[in-house]
C-alpha cells in the first residue's frame, strides 16, 4: 500500500492503489481481501477495477470479480 493515486478534482480526495499495485495486489488477493486493506467496500475495489481496465483495456487484471 505504498502507492497512492491522488487526485485533485473537487470534492474529497480520491485515494486508490496505483495500476501496477492493483494488479499485483488482485493477483494474490480477493476484492474483500483488498477492501479490507484500503478500509472502502468491495464495491469500491470493483470500480477501481473497472477504472483501470478502462484507462488500459490491454491490462491483464483476471475477469472476474472474486
């Protein structure tokens, strides 16, 4: 959990795992498992999933959603 996105749109700030962490990270561990890390719900783990995939649809991230 040493990288942290943080963005600067307004509003609360946005912190999310880097692609390169998420992917290491969903690689070994379960979306519930991740959510507990960060402390958001799993809901919230799938989103930042499916952000990703969408700013780099070759990203190799497993398809489903554990």
């Amino acid at each position: 959990m040493d990288s942290i996105i943080t963005t600067k749109q307004g509003g609360r700030p946005t912190k999310r795992p880097t692609v390169d962490e998420m992917c290491r990270l969903y690689s070994k561990h379960t979306a519930s498992e991740i959510a507990r890390m960060y402390s958001v719900t799993t809901a919230t783990v799938r989103g930042w999933i499916a952000y990703y995939r969408r700013l780099q649809p070759a990203l190799e991230v497993d398809t489903d959603v554990r």
